[in-house]
C-alpha cells in the first residue's frame, strides 16, 4: 500500500535507485548522473557508489554548488571531538554531470543552507577555522562543528571548540 501511495503522489524512489528510504522518509527530489541516482530527502542526500547508495546527512554536507550541469558535493567527516563539538575535515569534491537535474539542484542548496544555523570564521595562529552550529535531521539539538584550517594550531582550534560549546550550553569556561 505505501509504495502504491508513494507512487500516486510521486515521491517514490527513481528507478534505479539502490538505496533503502526509512518508513517515513520521501523523496523531494532526483536526478540520474553519469555514476547513478542522487535522492534527496528531508534526511540527507543519498550519493551513488561503487555498491550501492549512502546516504550523507545534510549537517555532514560542507558545500554544495550547481554550475553548467554538474553537481559539486563536498562532504565532510567527523574527525574527533572537542567537549560537545565535532571536529570534521572536508572530503575531496565529488562531481556530478547531471542532464536532467530537475529541481534536485535547487533543494539540496536549500537543505543544506536550512540545516546552519550560524556560522563564523575564526583566525587563530597558523591558520583559522570554522565554527558552524547546525541543525541535525531526526534531532532537536544543534550540533557544534568545528573545520580547522590546513596549517591550524590544532591544540589551540580544540580548547577554543570546547570553550565555545560550553558557552552555547550556559556554562562558563
């Protein structure tokens, strides 16, 4: 019955799509690339690979551009913790040439411009770094990330990640 449904209101999965969509997740957009589907949903952004299909929560999304048909992601992955903050490093970009992007360009910029908060760049010695407090899908609690820099004093990017979180929460340093 529900696939039924999601067919009529035509939030279903595209053909071709591998990957699998919790009970309660649609899809607000797709399109197919030259590596295989992209969805997305309220979620995340579920990315064609070798195996399958992963999908990347919008928080985890550093960038996203749409220019001349292609799709550039960039990821990023949690490195480690300071306090209550998430130290991540961005992935390399990855490309998608899309021929008929319909309006799956337009919303992940959207989800992923919804999902900060705020943001603010901080030059400390060596470098700086950026400190973007983000909504995550599935939880009422914003999270704190923290991306350093190439070059960035790291001891000096985490005390200043863990101070800044205990500050969000109300709590002095």
């Amino acid at each position: 019955m529900l696939r039924w449904l999601r067919r009529v209101l035509a939030d279903a999965p595209p053909e071709g799509f591998i990957g699998t969509l919790a009970d309660d997740e649609h899809v607000l957009a797709a399109a197919r690339s030259e590596r295989g589907v992209l969805v997305a949903t309220r979620l995340g952004l579920w990315l064609p690979e070798p195996d399958g299909a992963r999908q990347v929560g919008w928080h985890l999304i550093s960038k996203a551009t749409w220019d001349q048909g292609v799709l550039t992601v960039v990821e990023a992955e949690e490195t480690g913790h300071a306090g209550e903050s998430t130290l991540i490093a961005d992935l390399p970009a990855r490309r998608f040439a899309l021929g008929r992007p319909g309006k799956l360009p337009t919303v992940v910029r959207e989800r992923v411009d919804a999902s900060i908060r705020s943001k603010y760049r901080k030059e400390l010695p060596g470098g700086a770094a950026w400190f973007v407090q983000r909504s995550v899908p599935g939880s009422s609690a914003p999270v704190l990330q923290v991306r350093p820099e190439p070059g960035t004093d790291e001891v000096i990017v985490e005390r200043i990640a863990r101070e800044t979180a205990d500050q969000l929460r109300g709590e002095t340093p």
